[in-house]
C-alpha cells in the first residue's frame, strides 16, 4: 500500500505527496496523527497488516509542497 519505509522519502496517500521525517517525540508533527487519519490504527476483530511501519521506521509524514 504505502511504500515509504525510512525518513526522506515521499509517499503518496490519496494523492496527497508526504514526506517522511525522522521521529523525535512519538507522533507529535505527523501530518496524519489523528484517530480518523492514522492509517495504524486497526480495528483488533481484524487482523490486518499496518499499512505504513512508521513505529518501527522511526518516521513521520509531514505534508510536502511539490513545485511544478
């Protein structure tokens, strides 16, 4: 689903472009730290795969402005 796996790179989630940034205070700064918006978090009736290993890559997304 998402491909982005260490700080630096870009990832695409509904078209929106967000980049990934080294992790300093837990999700604090992430662009998608929201009950609604973290894709992390599962409903547990559903075993599912995260879809996006922030936790382990020690990263969070903040939104990127692409120049034309």
């Amino acid at each position: 689903m998402y491909k982005t796996s260490k700080p630096g790179q870009i990832a695409y989630i509904n078209g929106i472009p967000y980049r990934a940034k080294k992790r300093t205070l837990g999700c604090k700064g992430c662009a998608l730290d929201s009950i609604n918006l973290c894709p992390n978090i599962t409903d547990k009736r559903y075993e599912m795969e995260k879809p996006l290993k922030c936790d382990e890559g020690d990263f969070i997304l903040v939104k990127e402005k692409l120049s034309p």
